[in-house]
C-alpha cells in the first residue's frame, strides 16, 4: 500500500556553520550561512526556494531570511513549537508541503546563540511565575536539567538505571565527538571516570549528562525525491515522520499524567512505524535527541529497540558505538557525530544532518552500509522524528 | 522566605483558586461535577468528560515522595543561596495520578536545604504545610509526619 508522504520527498542538501561557544556574528548571519551551505551542497540556488520552515523559537522570521537570501514568492512557511521536540517536526512539516504540492523546495534550518535570550527560555525568567511553570519553578525546579533529573531519579529508581550506564553513554557520544573535527568537544576525550567524578548539576545528573552551550546553525533542503535524483548529492529520501503530543502529556515538567516515563517517544513511534516499510529491528543508525544523557535510553524504549526499562542496560559498555556490535550484536549506533552532549546543541537540529550523512556515507564515525537511519525530536516534550532511508 | 524566590502568578485565571486556598491553608484541587474526575494542575475543562463544572475538593494533605532532585548552582541567587537544596514531586495519597511538585522541609518556613538530602526516600510519607512567601501568596511544601 501507498503512503502520499513515504518515500516522496528527499533531503538534497545539508549545511552548517561552525559549532563553537560563542561566535561573534549575529544569529541571522549565521542561519544565512547555513542555508546557503545547504543549498550549495544540493545543487540549488535561493531562486529555487518557495518553502521556509523553522522553530517557534527561532530568532529570525521568515520574512527576514527570505529578504536577506532575495527568495522569489515563498509559497508555503511554517513553524514548530516545543524547542528541542521541533527539529524532526520542521524538517517532516517541509516534506509534507512538498509533497502536497504547496511548495517544490523547501529549507528548514535552526541558528541558536547561547547567549541570547529569545533562544534560551529558562534565562527570562521573572520574579512571577505563570502557566505550567507556575507549578515547578518557584519550588527551585528552574532548569531543565533539574526537570529532567526528576524523572531520571523516578527512572533510576523503577528499573535500576545506573550512573555508570548513563555515564556509558556520554562516554560512548564523546569518543564519537573525539572522532568529529567539527565538534566542539572534538580534542577532549572523556572516560567513565571523568564522567564519574564530574560535579553535580541536579543529582541525580552530573555535568556530563548535559549538552554542551552552543552557537551555530545548521540547515537543510527538501525537495522532491524525483528532483532529488537529479541532484549531485546523494538523495536521502524522508521515508516516515510523526510528531506527538501524547495524552495528558505537560511539556518538561511531565509529572502529572499516569505514568510519567511513558514520554512522548512511545506516541511518535507507533506512527513511525505504522506508516514505514521498516522497523526498529531494520535501522542502522539512530540520531536520538540528547539535551541529557538519560533521554537516549527513554529514547531506545520508547521507540522500541528495547523494552520498557531496558533503555539503560541496552546501552551499557560499547553498545551505542558506531563501531560497537551493532543491530546484529544487539546495539544500535547512536549520535555518531557527538549529538547534543558533545559536538553541538542546536535544539537537535545537527543531529538531522548526521542522519543525512549516515545515509550518504559521509560520517566521520560511519556505520558500513547504513541504509535506514532514525533522528529522533525531544524526549520529555512534544516531539517528533524522522525515518531516512537510503535510494535503493 | 527568602528574597528573590520565584512567586507563582496567582492571578492566573486557571489557577487562582488553588493559590486562594493554599492562602487559607488548604490543598484544595479541582473535582469535576459530571463524572467525579480530580484533576492537577488546574484548567477549565475535565479532560475526562469534557465538562466545564467542577468544584475545588479538600485532599487530606498526605502523599508519598515520587520522587526528587537536588539542584547545584549555578542558579538564581535566592537558590543558589540554599544549594543543595531538594526538590520533591509527592503523590497524593487519594489518588496516584495526583502529584505536587514541592520540597521536603523541617517547618513551613524552613530554608529548602534544612533536610540532608541524603535521607530522602522514594516512598516516604510527607504532610503539606503551606509557607506564605508574601503577602497574598502561600505555597504548599511538605514535612515528614
């Protein structure tokens, strides 16, 4: 059976800036950059683009990136909320207008500057505190990494998740990184012991379960799969996508519902796979999103490379590893660039472009064959992802 | 309380009741007149059967640690002042769907590090107090019994 998005459309084109800790040109510059390093990558010009999509949270409106790149008619735009759950959603929004016919190529990007505010949303807070926040925040819960070090404790506590398996992962990430010479921690190795003697941030989480402070932005095209063929970069075909804000579900502070450590990944899944060829035992590489360490083994369970529980033991010693035992071992290869926790967070958006190059063979920690590639959204806030495939 | 802690907006027009009772020294949380559903935090409509009517219903103030976190600066300053502090997210007693986001104190008006948190325990029972950090605006945080 036929599916109107399966397979129609391709990401033709990738491009970013530099990742660094502070960069010294404003956030529209460096979004400008990165769409043109997209567009130069697949072949296209900013006369080829009708499509704009991008963050809620980003900085630069639509209006301003189409003046500056001196785009024709945009035809179609739009935008996703939620932060880190967006990237996937943005990039599966620009697919289905093309699909559809409401645009032929679309670009999505995110530029974020740590030091800016309007790009950090826990740096405004006020003395007063309204909406859901109102109900976490003046009790001292006022970072996400303490939002999320609560249900790590919950989930430490349900099924005897470990600080040395979380710790395997950031590990495992930062070798990853170590490999990548455009991520920021590029020339800084880490061993479990760094990871375990790191100071605290919110216990149970330590330093090096957070994602780094970046600047930077990535990009990315989409067109169609047949224009894509024409391109001269290798076509990386958007084979599913799917967002969800699962029932009851409180963004960050997910506390409220039934059963908290059901997050959003589970909801994103059942559409990802109702709608794909493949499964979770057919993917190569998996890009999962990684504000904090402990979102990759929710992330795993949640989109079902293990059961319930399970995601923390699955990713003990060297099984994330692009050259660990793989899917026929019972690993996965997960962030071989270094994701969020060690070559750049862009609210997960370079973790779209690693899926892309997993796909092209072009990553610097390359998975040997990699055909079906997975980047997942947030975990923990309304999310969304994306099934890459190569095609063949 | 300290200077510069966060203050819940209680005007919030979905809130204001709860932050009205919290002021009188009540847990009170929305119960929903068609089908009898509790539901926190607060907003206009039962999720359950989509009705508007509800009635703020008492809670008997007693729950269970879920589960808690001790934050390290860097942090606001009236925070960063009491580092390491905790945070504690408590279940309800009467219903296990029910939770509260809070911290685990010796008194009312205690600092948020006067209890060590190395001796905090999921599955604690904890007692709400409410700690009026200003005039108008008291906030339930909780003892052990």
């Amino acid at each position: 059976m036929t599916h109107p998005l399966r397979d129609r459309t391709a990401i033709a084109g990738i491009g970013h800036t530099e990742y660094a800790k502070a960069i010294d040109r404003p956030e529209k510059v460096l979004a400008l950059e990165a769409i043109l390093a997209a567009l130069a990558d697949a072949g296209l010009s900013p006369d080829d683009v009708d499509g704009l999509a991008s963050y809620t949270m980003e900085a630069t409106e639509e209006i301003e990136i189409a003046r500056n790149l001196g785009l024709s008619d945009v035809t179609w735009f739009g935008q996703v909320g939620y932060g880190g759950g967006a990237g996937c959603g943005v990039v599966g929004q620009a697919a289905m207008a093309v699909a559809t016919g409401q645009c032929r190529v679309a670009v999505a990007w995110r530029a974020r500057k740590r030091g800016a505010v309007a790009s950090r949303p826990w740096a405004g807070v006020r003395h007063r505190v309204y909406g859901n926040h109102q109900w976490s925040r003046p009790f001292g819960l006022l970072r996400p990494v303490d939002e999320i070090a609560m249900l790590t404790r919950r989930y430490q506590h349900e099924f005897g998740a470990t600080r040395e398996q979380l710790g395997a992962v950031a590990v495992t990430v930062r070798r990853h990184a170590n490999r990548n010479p455009d991520a920021m921690m590029h020339t800084k190795p880490m061993s479990i012991d760094d990871y375990l003697a790191a100071r605290w941030i919110s216990e149970p989480l330590c330093l090096f379960d957070n994602c780094l402070e970046s600047d930077g932005a990535a990009a990315v095209v989409v067109t169609s799969a047949d224009r894509a063929r024409d391109l001269p970069s290798t076509p990386v075909l958007i084979h599913g996508f799917a967002q969800s804000i699962p029932r009851q579900h409180q963004t960050m502070t997910n506390y409220f519902g039934d059963d908290p450590l059901v997050g959003p990944s589970y909801a994103c899944a059942d559409l990802l796979w109702r709608n794909a060829l493949v499964g979770p035992g057919d993917v190569d590489v998996a890009q999962l999103y990684d504000a904090f360490s402990p979102l990759i083994p929710l992330s795993l369970e949640g989109y079902g490379f293990c059961g319930r529980g399970e995601g923390a033991a699955f990713g003990a010693g060297n099984a994330l590893a692009f050259d660990g035992p793989g899917r026929q071992g019972g690993g996965l290869p997960v962030n071989t660039s270094g994701g969020g926790m060690s070559e750049a967070y862009l609210h997960g958006f370079n973790l779209i472009v690693e899926g892309v190059r997993q796909i092209r063979g072009t990553s610097y920690s390359q998975v040997s064959g990699a055909e079906t590639s997975l980047v997942t959204s947030g975990e923990g806030v309304p999310t969304s992802a994306l099934l890459l495939r190569a095609d063949r | 309380m300290i200077d510069g802690m966060l203050v819940p907006g209680a005007e919030d027009p979905d809130a204001a009741a709860f932050w009205q009772w919290c002021a009188k020294g009540e847990l009170r949380i929305q119960m929903c007149t068609s089908c009898d559903a509790r539901r926190f935090p607060p907003r206009p409509m039962c999720p359950a059967c989509r009705s508007f009517d509800h009635v703020w219903t008492p809670l008997s103030g007693r729950g269970t640690v879920w589960s808690f976190v001790v934050p390290h600066p860097p942090l606001l300053a009236a925070y960063g002042d009491q580092a390491p502090y905790n945070v504690i997210v408590v279940t309800a007693d009467e219903d296990p769907a029910i939770r509260f986001v809070g911290n685990l104190v010796t008194a009312a008006d205690a600092r948020l590090d006067a209890i060590d948190p190395a001796s905090i325990v999921i599955g604690e029972p904890v007692t709400v107090v409410f700690d009026r950090i200003d005039e108008a605006v008291a906030v339930p945080r909780w003892t052990r019994p």
